[in-house]
C-alpha cells in the first residue's frame, strides 16, 4: 500500500501524523514508541522552512521541543534523488559513525529515535535560524571549518564494518555537479560559464568528478553548504547529514567555501578558515577543494539565480572568477 504525501509517492501508509493539523495522531505516535513522558503533552506542531526533501517538523510540549523528519522521494531537475532508504540509512550511519569516533565539540544535535519502518528520526530541536542567505560571522565560520577538521580526523579511526559507502549519494553528486549543461540553458548560466573555462581548469575538474567517486577514510557531511548551518544561541548547529559518505575530505571543504562566497562571506572570515584547514591534522589538496568549491559555487549561484535571493551579476562574475583563479593556481589564497 502506497499513501501520496505532499504529491509524491511514499511507503508510508500508516503515518498520517506528519499532517501538522493532527497532534492527537502525532502525541499517540511518540506516546506509542514510548519518546513522551508520562503526562507530556503536545502543544504545538509546526512545519520548518524549507525542507522540500523531507517533511521536518518541530514539536513543542510542556517540557521540551523535538523535530521529527520523514524522508520522501524528490528530484532535482528531473534527475530522482538517491533512494529514501540510502539517505535514511546514510543519516543514522552519521550518527553512528561520529559516535563511534568519539567526535569532539559535535554540534549535530542528538538522534533520540529511528523509525525504520516510518523512515522518521526524532532529533533534539538545534533551534536557530538557517545562514543560507546571512552570511556566518569570523568566529562562527571558524567554528564550522573546526568541524570539518575533527570530523574528517577523528572518523579515520572508524573501523571497516561500521562504515557506509552511499554509493548512490556519490552518483549522484558527481552527475548533478559536473553534468554537462548547454550554453542556452536558462536554469545553469553559471554551470555553464564554468564549463566554458579553458584547459588545464577543465582538466582539473574532470580530475575532481573522477575523485569524488574515490572510497576514502574520512566521514563526509556530504551537503556542507549554508542551509544546513543554523545559529542558535550563539552556536552553529549543523543539520542534514543524509548525503554522508566515505570519501575525500575535500568534497566537504569546498562546500564549505562555495558556501562561504554564496553567503557574502568577507575576505578576513575566508582567510581565518583557510588558516583552520591548512593547520588542522587533515591534508587538504588545494587545488582538489577548489575544483569542489567552483562546481558547488555556480550550483549555489544558479539556484540564487532561480529565487531571486543571493549574489547576481557582476557580483556573481566576480566570485566565479575567484574560484577559477583559486584552481588555476592550486591555490586557496584566491578566495581569500
């Protein structure tokens, strides 16, 4: 039996709750797999930004606030995502692994529950506000590059049987960031500015999708970028680790830097990360995270594009110069 949630298929039919207007469904749920204390009551349930992903919302009682994601089906300009089951498991397999690794400072907020059946986790609510179209400030940026460093060192150390490979998350990075997209196409305007790049830049970029389909020792985010970095109390809180995998560090920093150019990010504040990344205990390839960071950087500046929100015109050409200056040269430097 197959239940259409938000007009899209999904092997779900027994969890109607996720319909904000029923928090009696919603309180006899959490009551049911024992998440509610005795007494607790549902006050208030309410649907979080924008999620077209999953479905997240955030559940206040008399005593706490929690949110719950359901993973559903989507696409990306006609391209199906990876499988629901991928991202869910690739999601509980995080939290496992930076357990495991015994991460330290983790701001991911904690997984109290997993529903396999539901595809649903319950999370502690991180609160705060998305940096998608505010850019961090030096110290919360630091804090982020901080992050990258402990996760992708101490996740070295998790061993073989507890990793997941999330082949189908890789695919499908490497098909929607380096596809090819045609000089006309109004969707990719920078994609294919990118593209248009002489060689040896064109070159490197091949190299970089080549890599990313590489197995590697170190625990990714997998989707480093903006909206999933929430400020809460004066505290980056990073969400959405579904597209966690194995693989080369430098995918997640040059998310990282795309998402830092995206947001308005200054020169002082990419200098501070750049100086995090390069003392940190992790090697990170230079030229490998700029190739990373330029293809993540016009996907984030066509989808600004797209809505309206974010950088454009000649401000736009000025940061797309500086990632392909940042390749060219095999240095970091030129984004700072």
């Amino acid at each position: 039996m197959v239940t259409k949630v938000l007009g899209q298929q999904t092997k779900n039919p027994d969890y109607p709750f996720l319909d904000t207007s029923r928090i009696d469904v919603l309180e006899s749920y959490l009551s049911n797999k024992n998440i509610l204390q005795p007494g607790e009551r549902v006050l208030e349930v309410t649907t979080l930004g924008r999620r077209a992903r999953n479905r997240v919302v955030r559940i206040v009682t008399e005593q706490r606030s929690l949110v719950l994601k359901q993973f559903l089906p989507w696409a990306c300009n006609g391209t199906v995502a990876p499988a629901l089951e991928d991202r869910f498991r690739a999601e509980q397999q995080f939290h496992r692994s930076s357990r495991i690794a015994e991460c330290p400072k983790q701001p991911v907020p904690n997984l109290l529950h997993v529903d396999a059946r539901g595809l649903c986790m319950l999370f502690e609510d991180a609160g705060g506000e998305s940096r998608e179209n505010c850019a961090p400030d030096a110290v919360e940026a630091e804090g982020l590059a901080w992050f990258l460093v402990n996760l992708h060192h101490h996740t070295q150390s998790v061993p073989g049987c507890a990793r997941h490979e999330n082949g189908g998350v890789r695919q499908w990075l490497a098909s929607h960031l380096f596809a090819e997209v045609s000089a006309d196409d109004e969707r990719h305007v920078w994609a294919a500015r990118l593209q248009r790049v002489a060689d040896p830049v064109r070159g490197y970029l091949r190299d970089a999708r080549l890599a990313l389909a590489e197995d590697g020792l170190c625990l990714l985010h997998g989707d480093f970028l903006p909206r999933n970095w929430l400020c809460a109390a004066g505290r980056i809180r990073i969400v959405d680790t579904e597209f966690s995998f194995y693989g080369r560090p430098e995918f997640d920093a040059g998310s990282l830097l795309a998402g830092l150019l995206r947001s308005g990010g200054d020169r002082g504040t990419m200098r501070r990360v750049l100086a995090v990344l390069e003392s940190g205990c992790v090697r990170y390839d230079a030229r490998l995270t700029a190739c990373f960071a330029a293809v993540q950087l016009v996907d984030l500046l066509d989808a600004a594009r797209a809505t309206g929100a974010g950088p454009r015109g000649s401000t736009a050409s000025a940061l797309l110069r500086r990632a392909v200056r940042a390749v060219e040269t095999g240095s970091l430097a030129a984004l700072g």
